[in-house]
C-alpha cells in the first residue's frame, strides 16, 4: 500500500479512536508529507475541519507554489467544501481511499483540472461502516444531511 | 444599511485593526445572528479561516435545517473554499460587499443554487485596497496566488 494513503488512513483510525468521524488526510510535497490531519467535528466540535482541512490547517500557511506541487491523500471522497480548498489553492492532484460510502465533489474537482486517482480501499470502506452504524447522526451533520429519520 | 452587513464590516474591521486579512462575515438564522468571524491568517496563522469559515466555524455545530434556512453575509466575493463551504451545508442564500477586488465562485454557488445579492459597497473595497497596499503578499497567500512580481 501507498506509504501516504497508509498515514492518510492512520490519521483516520486517530479519529476513529477518539470518538470522531474516521476520516483522515495528508498532504505530500516532493515526497514528504507537510501536513497530517483528520475529521474534528466530534472531538473539537468543528463544523469545519473535516479531514482535509485539518490536514491543510496543520500544514500551516504556504506560499502558492508550494500547494501547486502537493498531492493531497484523503481516506473519502472529497465534499464540496474539501473540493472548493483543494481549488482555491491550486493542488493538482487528489489521491482518495474511496467513494463508495459519499461521493464528493469530484465532477467539480475534474472540471477544474485536478487529477484524481480513487481506489476502493476496504480498511477506508469499513473504518465509515463501523462510524456510521454506530454514530448515523454525527454522519450525517457532518455532510449537511438531515439523515434518514 | 442592512445591520447584517453592517456587522460583517465591523468584523472586517476588527481583523484589519488586529493587523488581518479584512474580511468579515456573519451567519443569520430567522433574523439572528447565529456566528460571527474574520479571516484569521495573520492572527492565527490559518490556512483555511477565511471570513466565512471563521463564522461558520463560530457559529458551532449546527443540524443541517438550520443551514438550510440561514443567509452568509461576507464582505468580499467568496472564494471556491468558502463557495464549497456553503454549497456543503446547503446555504440558500449569500450577500455580498463587494466583488471588484476579488471575484469568488460565484458561478459554482449561481449553478448549485444559491441565491446571490451582489452589493458594490466603498467601506468593504477601502478596507480591501488599504490592506492589500499595505501587505500584497498576504492577500495574495490568502487566495492562492505568488502575487504580482
């Protein structure tokens, strides 16, 4: 397995094991990850800092050129929110875990010309499952759904 | 002028004055506000706290009707974060200061939506050009881009 996916996914059992939404990121440049973060709705009470954004809020403040070279990893799908990040700043490439459990904004994310590699990763699928099942409410906030009910 | 607006310029304020990015915006709900912010990338060294999302993020935790029945107000034409952001939480609606020195995603939010009240006020662009005069490289950072040079 890709060593970042693996931390991306590391990142996401953080989460899980604190009591959060398992989903996790990391953001790679030249080879090293700069920045590593996971899901904090639950644990910090964020309605902003999915996986994504804490991965790029942890990777601190950068100049342009440094987003314009980064690969971001991210263990789902990213939303529209995530999506809209990874364009403002430019990053060219978005490896993720899996789109089976949400599918985000990747129409988006490929009309505006980044490059998307999705696998279909079985310890991604089942860190949601497992979350979903145990927390649907948390789920479901957390991507501005009323849930089932 | 309308007192949302109005807040979300003295949040704007508020950053400038604090030596920040001078954007500013407010979350309403039912005619209240429900989350205040300003970009902290200066303050904080933020990544992600525009404006918008320092008052979604202000603002807590909140079930997906709410978000379907407030209005954002921001000082300056969202960016494609705070865009998704708003496309995410199914925001219907988003006044706006200003779109002469930045114009955001405004097409993404018009296709998903969103209803869109464009005002063209001089408090929200001098705050804007006295900023960006001042500290070019900053704003530039802030939307992605090296700057001029």
């Amino acid at each position: 397995m890709d060593p970042f996916m693996q931390a991306a996914i590391e990142e996401a059992r953080k989460g899980y094991e604190a009591g959060g939404v398992p989903i996790g990121s990391v953001l790679v440049h030249r080879g090293e990850i700069i920045g590593r973060g996971h899901n904090q709705r639950q644990q910090r009470g964020s309605a902003i800092l999915h996986g994504e954004m804490d991965a790029l809020e942890n990777a601190g403040r950068l100049p342009a050129h440094v987003y314009r070279e980064a690969v971001l990893y991210t263990t789902l799908s990213p939303c529209p929110m995530c999506s809209g990040a990874i364009v403002l700043y430019g990053i060219p490439e978005v490896v993720i875990g899996e789109n089976t459990t949400f599918k985000g904004d990747e129409a988006l994310l490929r009309e505006r010309g980044v490059t998307l590699t999705i696998h279909d990763d079985s310890q991604c699928k089942s860190l949601m499952a497992q979350f979903i099942a145990e927390r649907p409410e948390v789920w479901y906030e957390d991507i501005g759904e009323s849930g089932a009910s």
